[in-house]
C-alpha cells in the first residue's frame, strides 16, 4: 500500500482512539493523539533504508505491544498514553497490512514475488495476499479515500487540510506509479557513478 494509505490508517486509529478513551477531553490531547497515529502509520517504512518491510515491520510482536499500550491508554488515559498506544496501533496496523498487499519485487503489478513482509515471531516472511495488487493500485487509493472520509468528517482546519492533501498525493502517485520503475531505472542509468555513491545501495540496488 502507499505510504498515503498507512498514514490515513493512522489518522482514523488516532480519532477512533481519542473519541473511546473515557475522559480523554478536546483539544491538545487530541491533536497529539491523531498525530501520532499518523506518525505510527508511516514509521516502518523509514526501512526503506535497510531491508524494506523487514527492519521495522513487526507483525506480531507489534500487535502485542499495540494491544498493551492501548489497555494502558483506556485505563490511565493522558496525552502521552494516549499518543504511544496511536502510534504502536497505527505501527501495528501498517505491519499487519502489508500483507495483504503486493510482493516486494520491483513491478509488484506483475505478481512475481512472494515476500510480502517478514515476521520476526517466526522467522519468516509472510506471502502477499494481493488484495492490493500493489501500492498505487486503484485499489490502493479508493481504500486511501474510504479511510479518509470518516477523518474529514471528524477533524477541522490544518488536521482537515492535511487529509485532503494526503488524498491528493495519493491520486497523483496512484496514476504515475507504473511509469516511475522506468524513470528511475533510467535515472540510476545515466547518473555518474560518483553521483550513485551518495544514494544508500539499498535504495537503488533495485534500479541498476
């Protein structure tokens, strides 16, 4: 899925959060809330850097430490508490997910691969159901809208203006998706060597 699609996930887990935690109140506590469920839901694919969908992608041990922390929210609900049990559920979530997913290979459209995201419980990575087919997929943004409408709905002014730019983002990725693999595989092919260095192998060992 695109990483638009995850944050709005963490969004929607940022409002649904606040509004059940008994006594959690407006304002502040809820704006920090939301946001760090937006935060959470881009947080593992900062891997991107490393080894993608495996360095900090935790399916399971994730959805523990989400389940524990949002007990703790419910129980004890406070700005912090609420915020690391959006983040650690929107984290959670992303993981889960990306199983559903597209493979890892570089035109995961045509369904070569079988690696979808690992699972550190067991040792081993789990294969893409491919419910969406792959991130950018028209599936991928229609999810991105039926996430973002219940968020419209809630939040107001730059909370408002921040989904509605995220949707935009996703319609613009959704329709050069397929075209960016071949820009970049040029792009990496006419870029001086001394100019490559400077780019983390993993980013574009892909590319070459």
């Amino acid at each position: 899925m695109m990483a638009t699609t995850h944050v709005l996930a963490g969004v929607l887990v940022g409002v649904g959060l606040h509004a059940v935690a008994p006594g959690a109140g407006a304002g502040p506590t809820a704006t920090t809330t939301v946001l760090a469920g937006g935060l959470g839901g881009l947080a593992p694919d900062f891997d991107l850097l490393g080894e993608h969908r495996k360095d900090l992608h935790f399916p399971a041990y994730g959805s523990l430490a989400a389940l524990l922390a949002v007990v703790v929210a419910v129980a004890v609900p406070a700005p912090a508490t609420l915020a690391a049990a959006a983040f650690l559920l929107a984290a959670a979530l992303h993981a889960v997910s990306d199983a559903v997913g597209g493979d890892l290979e570089l035109r995961p459209w045509e369904a070569t691969g079988d690696r979808a995201v690992y699972e550190h419980l067991r040792g081993r990575w789990h294969g893409p159901h491919r419910w969406v087919r792959y991130d950018g997929a028209p599936e991928d943004f229609l999810l991105g809208v039926a996430l973002a409408i219940p968020a419209l709905a809630t939040l107001s002014g730059p909370g408002r203006a921040v989904v509605a730019a995220l949707l935009v983002v996703s319609a613009v990725y959704a329709l050069v998706r397929r075209r960016l693999v071949d820009a970049g595989e040029r792009a990496v092919g006419a870029l001086p060597e001394s100019v490559l260095a400077a780019v983390p192998e993993t980013v574009i060992e892909d590319l070459r």
